[in-house]
C-alpha cells in the first residue's frame, strides 16, 4: 500500500488545529476491508480526534474545524467522482453486490457501513460515526 501525506491546507496552522490528508492506493476489488482497518486503527490510537475516512484518503484533525470540513468535502467529491468511473452506477446502488457471491446484508445498518466504506466515505468525531445530514452541525466556524 502506497501513503503519502499532502498538507495541502498548510494555512490551517495558522488558523486553528492542522488538517493531515493521507492518501491511499484504493482496492478496487473490495475497498471496504481496508478502509475498515485503517479506520479502525486509528480510532484505537487516537479516538478523540476528527478522522474522515474513504478508500483513498484519510483526513485527521484534532477538533472539527472549518478547514476540516472544507477539506474532507473536497475530497469526498473527488472519491465520489473517481468512483463515479470505476464503479458501475447499478453496483452503487445495489451494495449488496459488492459482498461477494450469495452474500447479502442483514441489516439497514450493515448497508450503509459498508456502502459508505466503498463510496462515501465515513465521519467519526470523538470516536464515534456522524451521519452526513449532521456534517453541518458537527463543525465549529
């Protein structure tokens, strides 16, 4: 697996807590696994911190700032339109499909962790999972 570290927000230091990307060679055949393992060891490391996790990337920051948002917004786009062309359209939205033959989920739950693991990517803050319709009252301006 190829890492490197982009701080491309390095203005972010000046402005508040600094925002780490490191970006990620992407699975195509299953990308949730490792997405789920890098998530979770970061989580075990460090579990009060903000961490965005998809497929390519991996955004980490000590609180959840402006500037951490703005950052995983533009790179949720990017996986999402890089997906967008690598991913069919009708896997996407049968995500039962990317567990493998005569597997299927169980619950509501498990589809959308999985599907956010492979597609959308995932939000913790303070260790814990937030759901993108509360992105906007997670951040601190």
């Amino acid at each position: 697996m190829t890492r490197t570290v982009c701080l491309d927000d390095d203005r972010s230091n000046h402005f508040g807590p600094r925002v780490v990307v490191r970006r990620h060679q992407v699975d195509w055949d299953d990308p949730a696994p490792e997405t789920a393992k890098r998530a979770e060891a970061i989580l075990f490391e460090t579990p009060n911190q903000c961490v965005y996790v998809n497929p390519a990337v991996t955004i980490t920051c000590s609180r959840p700032t402006a500037n951490f948002f703005r950052e995983v917004r533009k790179r949720q786009a990017e996986w999402c339109r890089r997906a967008g062309r690598m991913i069919p359209q009708w896997t996407r939205r049968r995500v039962s499909r990317w567990v493998g033959p005569g597997q299927t989920f169980s619950t509501k739950s498990e589809r959308y962790l999985h599907r956010a693991l492979c597609y959308t990517g995932i939000l913790f803050i303070d260790g814990g999972i937030v759901p993108p319709c509360q992105w906007v009252k997670s951040e601190v301006v």
